[in-house]
C-alpha cells in the first residue's frame, strides 16, 4: 500500500480520497472503478509472486489507471460537468459552415471531424464516396458520441454533395496545398460556406478541386 499510495501522489492523487481514516475504503468511493484497480493491488490474487522492481512499477501502471478511472468517476458525478445533454441545449444557433469529407479513409479521422464539429457548433458534416459515416464504430471511438448530434448526411459522390450545396447558395472552399492557395486565416468565409477536406494520401480530386470557388 505505502508503494501504490506514494506513486498515486506522484500523479497528484490524494490516497485518502479513496481511504477512511481507518484505511478502509471510503464509503463514498463505492462503486467507483478507480477503487477495484486500487484493491487489486492492495490485495493481490492468491499465489501472486512478485519482485521488488517489478512490485514498484506494477505500483506506478496501477497508479495511473486509478488516476484516470477516479478522474471519469469525478466526472461522471459531478452534474455541471461534461452534461451533453444541457450543452445540446445550449446550441441554439449553428455556424452556417459545413464540412465536406471527400473520400477520407480513416473512421477515427472522420471521428476527429465529428468531435470538432461539435465542439465548434457546425452545421453539418457531409460524408461523400468511401468515407466511413455514422453509425460507425470506429468512429464512435474517437468522436465519442459527437456523431449523434452533429447533423450528417451521406452521398455516394462527392460531385453530388457539391452539386446540392450549390443547389443551396453554398460558396465552396477547397482546403488543399495548391500553387494559388491563400493563408486560411486570411481567406473569407461568406455564409453559407462549405470546406472541402480531402483523402489522407491523394488529397481533394482534381475534378472537386475544378468545381470550387476558392
């Protein structure tokens, strides 16, 4: 215990948050993941042989992991905070800005997307060609859960998405690396905007690239 209880404060853990004054588990802490990983080591499994080294730097992962899982713990209790549901409440107006995905590969990057997305109250994210879109559990692991409030929808094309965001006064943005390409933080944004963002390796098509205003 004096091992794990050092490495914790190491992490900036006070161990008797998840101690009463008698060194039993606080009352308050039932239930709390952070405390089994704490009791795992405290109380090992029978015939559970370890050396000294190795005993201090199992205490240190320990210690980690008690850190992180008390750290959702708190989160999860605490009502203010990370409450999804009132901060959808909030967003009462979106950002007439959508984002284009043009045949992005990866689902945890399209996660990123979505997760920014909501964060930066867009209006929506339009998935076009092989990109992965929602529901997607790949992409679930790094939007966590953005996905499901972000307005999305799916075209099989991106030529098409193109063709109904102009259809609907969209001015079209290619973000590419170009021989006329400007500074992004110096380019205007009109409203409504739709960003391009193209594949990992090849980039925005040529032939999309042909069909934006800028």
């Amino acid at each position: 215990r004096t091992l794990l209880d050092s490495a914790l404060e190491q992490y900036g853990v006070d161990p008797r948050e998840l101690n009463d004054d008698d060194g039993k588990v606080a009352s308050s802490s039932l239930g709390n993941p952070a405390i089994k990983a704490y009791m795992s080591f405290i109380y090992p499994k029978p015939n559970t042989a370890m050396h000294v080294h190795s005993l201090k730097k199992h205490a240190q992962l320990i210690a980690a992991q008690v850190m992180m899982l008390n750290r959702e713990h708190n989160a999860r209790q605490a009502e203010y905070l990370r409450n999804i549901d009132n901060a959808q409440r909030q967003v009462t107006k979106r950002h007439e800005l959508v984002v284009v995905l043009d045949n992005v590969r990866s689902a945890f990057n399209v996660g990123q997307i979505f997760r920014t997305a909501e964060a930066a109250a867009l209006q929506e994210v339009v998935t076009c060609g092989i990109t992965p879109h929602p529901p997607h559990p790949q992409i679930n692991k790094t939007a966590l859960g953005a996905e499901e409030y972000v307005p999305t929808r799916h075209f099989t094309s991106t030529k098409k998405a193109l063709e109904y965001l102009r259809s609907q006064g969209y001015y079209i943005i290619g973000m590419e690396t170009t021989a006329r390409s400007g500074v992004y933080s110096k380019v205007n944004y009109p409203q409504p905007t739709a960003l391009i963002v193209g594949n990992e390796v090849s980039g925005i098509c040529t032939e999309v690239m042909d069909k934006c205003d800028e």
